[in-house]
C-alpha cells in the first residue's frame, strides 16, 4: 500500500500540527490539573474544519477523507489527548453516525451545527453494567406511539457535560435481544435528562466525563436513527470506524512521547556524554521508532480501506489493538529515558503515559479487539 501523502493531506497534517504546538500546548498541563476544557478551543477547533473532518460540506463539514482526519488526530494527540478525544467522538461517532444513518431532517437540524463544532456530541453506549457485554443494554425507550420514553443511567460519557446532542442506545423490546435496541437523539435540556458527576480520572483529564441520568425523558419517534431495532448494529458499525481515530489517538500520544525522548536524550549527558550514546537509551529509541512505524501503517491501512469502500471492522480493529499496545510501552519508556525529569509535569512525558491507558480501554478494550479480531480470522 502507498501511504504517499497528496498536498492537501501535508496541509491539513500541518494545520493540525501548528495548532496543537500554538494553541494546545500552552495550557495542556493546566488543563490536566484543573479538568477544564475551555468551549473556546473547540471553537477554533471548529474554525478549521476539525470538528466535522468527514461530513459532507452540504452539511458545513470539511469533506475530507479518513486519512486526512487520522493525520489530524495523530498530531493534536502528540500534544493534548483530551482535545483529540473531544474531536474523535464529535468527527467518528456523532458526525459519522448522523451522516450514514441519519434522516435528512435530522442532519439539517444537528449535524450542520455538529461540523462546525457550534455544538459538539456525545455517543452513549456505555452503562454501568454494560461495558464490554453492549447487548446488555439496561437504559429503555418504551414505544409509545409518537415518542419513546427513555428511562436509565449511561456511564463513562465523553463530553457528558460539553455536550448538546447526545446519541443514546436504549432497549425497547428485551424480548428482540439486541435486535430490539434503538439509538435515540437526545438534546441536553429535554425534561427528566440530568447530567451526573465529573469524573476525576488518571488520564485524558481535560475530557469531561459523565454518567448520564434519564427519568422519563419522552423523545420524539422522529428523533430514532434508522428502522425500529437498528440501534445496536448502529452502534457497532459506528464504533467500527471509531476505533480507527482512537488509534490515531494512540499513534499520537506514542509519536509525541518518542518525539520528546529523542530531542531530550540528544540534550541530558551522563558520565560525560549525551544519553543517546548510551546503548540501552539509543536502543529504546530503535524500539519506539520501530514500533510507531508498524502502528502508523496500520492506523493508514485502516483509514484507507474505509476510504475505498473495503470492510474496516478487522484492519480497525488490529491497528487500535496495536496502536494503543504502542502507546503505552512508548510512554513509559519515554519517561524512563527522561529519568527524574519524566516523572514531573513540566516534560509532558508522564501525562502522556496516563493519557496512554485509556487507548486500551475505551472505544473496546484490548481484549474486546482479540475478540472481534479472531472472530474474522476464525471466519475467514
Ligand atoms: N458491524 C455490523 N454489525 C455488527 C458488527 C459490526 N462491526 N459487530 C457486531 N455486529 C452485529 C452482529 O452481526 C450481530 O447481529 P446479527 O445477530 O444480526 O448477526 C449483532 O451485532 C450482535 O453481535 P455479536 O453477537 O457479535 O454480539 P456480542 O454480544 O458477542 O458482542 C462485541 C460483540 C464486539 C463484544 C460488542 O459487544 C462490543 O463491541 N463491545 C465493546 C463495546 C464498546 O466498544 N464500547 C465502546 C463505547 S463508546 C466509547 O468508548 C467512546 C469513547 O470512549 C471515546
Ligand atoms: P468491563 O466490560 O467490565 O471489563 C472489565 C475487564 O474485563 C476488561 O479488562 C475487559 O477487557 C475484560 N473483559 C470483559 N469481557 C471480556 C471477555 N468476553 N473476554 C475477555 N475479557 C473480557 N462509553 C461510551 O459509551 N461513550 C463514551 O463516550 C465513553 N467514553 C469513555 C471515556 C472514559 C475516560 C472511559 C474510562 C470510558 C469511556 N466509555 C465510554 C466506556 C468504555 O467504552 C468502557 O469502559 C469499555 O468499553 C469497557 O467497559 P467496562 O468499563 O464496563 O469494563
């Protein structure tokens, strides 16, 4: 596969770049320390083009293909993984899902505000006893005509309070199984829809997370995307490529981890020397260099086969499941070769190895992907 970059993919590749080093990167570790994501920076975000990278411009989106949202996402994650979670679930899950399954009522009235990042999503698939086992789904939509009366508690929710519109998947007929899921828009401010507690977490804490509280919240029928039952193939479908800008998330927070190592072990000397003179720290360098190369190959393969129309549910899947293998290793290394150094604020190096577990953990954890990885092997 030719991974050759067209002038417009180098273009947006340094937009993304110059904003993440300019605008990202002065407040990344205050950001971190308070938990408080300024709606300012979505904005500009929005300004060029990142919030709705793939959407239609018929709908005020970019345009652009899934490589060029990937090059995006690898270079904001070098430097704030909160930011690019925010751009990750409003551009692959809310924008993408809207756009493919979406009436065209619907995405007149959301995804035209959802590409310019106006408003921003959020993709509530998660419950408290619905993690990994999604079909498990507890939340419910009664049919009730006209409406659906939504009734439960989603957890873990990516731009729980940031959000305005919410994609929310809810079990109508538990006698269908997952076949009687349906995934609903909700607007923040519907009656009977409450927002819970911020979530205090290890990493990518600039992000706002949420448990969400449904008390008979009634949802108009027009807001269901797709037929009666189609919520759980929605939400697979839509994780599907979700999983590819996650690992991007994660080929950023390796590539920008590694990029520190090398510049810093260029600069620290010990025992007379530079430490990249040491064996052991210039092999580490080798093994990060090595590793991100495989993990961006297949972050492009995954991008490229949804690009050309190719199923991207298994080359997803392996490139998160490697990508955030990668990132984790990387950055815990990197903050070895920055010694004392690393495990202080100030050299980015340790927030970026807390930033680098939740690659393994959300959008599917690891061991989710083996499953959906050996399920098509086994298939095939
Ligand atoms: N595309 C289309 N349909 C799919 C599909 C896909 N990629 N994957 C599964 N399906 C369909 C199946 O074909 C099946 O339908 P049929 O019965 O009609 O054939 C149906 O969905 C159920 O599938 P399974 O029988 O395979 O279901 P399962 O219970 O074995 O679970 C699973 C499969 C892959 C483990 C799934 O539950 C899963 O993906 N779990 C992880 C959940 C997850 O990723 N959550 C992420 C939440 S969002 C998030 O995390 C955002 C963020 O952090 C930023
Ligand atoms: P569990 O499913 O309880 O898993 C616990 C452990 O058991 C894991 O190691 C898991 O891999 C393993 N395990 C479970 N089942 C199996 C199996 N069959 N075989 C082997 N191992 C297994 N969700 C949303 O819907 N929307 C969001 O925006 C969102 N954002 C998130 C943001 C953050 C910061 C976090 C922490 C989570 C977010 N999530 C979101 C939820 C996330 O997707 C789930 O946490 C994840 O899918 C795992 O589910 P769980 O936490 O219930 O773990």
């Amino acid at each position: 596969m030719d991974f050759t970059l067209s002038e417009e993919q180098l273009m947006i590749q340094q937009a993304a770049r110059d904003f993440a080093n300019n605008e990202l990167l002065p407040g990344v570790i205050e950001r971190d320390e308070t938990q408080k994501f300024p709606f300012e920076l979505v904005k500009k975000m929005g300004e060029l083009g990142f919030m709705g990278m793939m959407v239609s411009e018929k709908y005020n989106g970019s345009g652009l293909d899934t490589l060029s949202y990937v090059l995006a996402m690898e270079e904001l994650s070098k430097v704030d993984a909160s930011a690019s979670v925010m751009v990750s679930v409003n551009n692959s899950l809310v924008c993408w899902g809207l756009q493919t399954f979406g009436t065209e009522a619907q995405k007149e009235k959301y995804l035209t505000r959802l590409a310019t990042g106006e408003i921003i999503g959020a993709f509530c698939l998660s419950e408290p006893e619905a993690g990994s086992d999604a079909t498990s789904q507890k939340t419910t939509a009664l049919d009730k005509g006209d409406h659906y009366i939504l009734n439960g508690t989603k957890n873990w929710i990516t731009n729980g309070s940031s959000a305005e519109v919410y994609l929310v998947i809810a079990q109508t007929d538990i006698e269908k199984g997952h076949k009687g899921i349906n995934a609903l828009i909700v607007e923040k401010g519907m009656d009977g829809f409450e927002v819970g507690p911020k979530e205090n977490k290890l990493g990518i804490r600039g992000s706002d997370t949420h448990s969400l509280i449904f008390n008979d919240v009634k949802v108009p029928k027009e807001n269901r995307i797709g037929e009666d039952g189609f919520g759980f193939k929605f939400a697979m479908k839509t994780l599907a490529g979700g999983r590819i800008g996650i690992a991007a998330q994660a080929l950023g927070i390796a590539a920008g981890a590694y990029e520190l190592s090398l510049k810093y072990s260029k600069e620290r000397k010990t025992f007379g020397t530079e430490i990249a003179n040491h064996q052991a720290i210039a092999f580490k360098l080798a093994d990060m260099h090595t590793k991100i190369q495989a993990a961006r190959n297949l972050v492009y393969q995954a991008a490229c086969d949804k690009d050309s129309g190719k199923d991207y549910t298994l080359s997803g899947a392996m490139a998160k499941l490697y990508a955030s293998e990668v990132a984790m290793e990387t950055s815990v290394e990197a903050v070895q070769i920055h010694g004392g150094n690393g495990f202080v604020k100030d050299y980015h190096v340790e927030r970026l190895m807390r930033d680098a577990k939740i690659t393994q953990i959300y959008e599917g954890t690891s061991e989710i992907q083996k499953i959906v990885i050996s399920r098509s092997v086994l298939k095939d």
